[in-house]
C-alpha cells in the first residue's frame, strides 16, 4: 500500500483593480481593504483573506495625497503567497467646515474706522486637511467707517490646501459710539 500527502504548492490567482481611488474622510483617513480592490482572486484549496496583506500601507492620510504604488500580497492556508502591484490614489475632496460668531465692531469717533480680521468672526472653522486662505469679501480684512454702521453682509470663503472651497455669510454690526 502506498500513501499519498498531497501537497498544495501553487502559489494563489491574485485578480486586483490595477487603480484605486481612496476619498478621505472628516478626520483625514482612509483605510484600504482587499474587499475594495479584489476582483476574484481564488486559490484552489482557499485564499487566507486574513493573511491579505498590503506590504505598502492601508491606512492612508493628508501626507499621502496623490498617486503612489503599493505592493499587495496575498497568501492561501499552505503558506504560498502571490503578489501584485497597484497604483492608489488618495484624495481630498471635502470642503472646510465655516463656523462664523456674531462680532460687533466699534468706532472710535468721527472720521474713524475699524477693521475686521478672520478672527474676529471665526468659530472653529476647520479642515479635514489643511485650512488655506480665508477671504471676507474678497479681501483677507475689511475696513469700516461712519457710513457703515448697522449691519453689514461680510461674506466668507474659506478654502483647502487641495482646491475644495466653502462659502457662508454673517452680518456683523458697526457701531458708533
């Protein structure tokens, strides 16, 4: 009698997108899974998808914006591993979150003026990635006189370090006394 031990010692099918995009979230993460990028890679005695492995990265964050290559590996239950590469892009596409506060701005007699700076009105305005400039009417400042007082529409366009742009408004109230 003769005995047989088959031995599984093909290396698994890997069947991968060749791009995929990632969209960062609110805190500026994303996670790559296999589910995402697996197009029905098999093995003949079973794939460990616990084993999947990116040898690159999954978690990716504001650092990573662009396109890089990341090498996935992916083993079956026998300890044989295949590999393939992938080009993931990650981006941002989120716009600033506008947090505008009620401002009063005072006069200091006649003939004055009073400035209003970002933050006076600012409440928490945030990024998932990077704040870039902050506008109020165009312009990084704005400056009032006598024949503004009362209330006055300051408009407030806030954008990101990766072209996404947010717009809110708030009337703030020049005084003079």
């Amino acid at each position: 009698s003769t005995i047989i031990n088959p031995l599984d010692t093909s290396a698994p099918d890997i069947s991968l997108v060749t791009a995929h995009t990632l969209y960062l979230n609110q805190a500026g993460e994303a996670l790559l899974t296999f589910a995402a990028i697996d197009l029905g890679s098999w093995d003949s005695c079973g794939l460990n998808i616990n084993g999947f492995k990116v040898l690159t990265k999954t978690n990716f964050y504001c650092s990573d914006i662009g396109t890089s290559s990341i090498i996935v590996s992916v083993p079956d239950y026998h300890g044989n591993l295949s590999t393939a590469t992938l080009q993931v892009t990650i981006l941002d596409t989120l716009p600033p979150a506008i947090s505008l506060k009620p401002y009063t701005l005072f006069l200091a007699g006649l003939g004055s003026t009073a400035t209003l700076q970002f933050a006076n009105i600012n409440d928490g305005t945030v990024d998932n990635c990077a704040l870039g400039a902050v506008l109020m009417n165009g312009a990084s400042q704005l400056n009032f006189g006598c024949l503004d007082t009362g209330f006055n529409k300051v408009v407030v366009i806030a954008n990101d370090s990766y072209g996404n742009t947010s717009t809110d408004s708030i009337n703030v109230y020049v005084s003079d006394t």
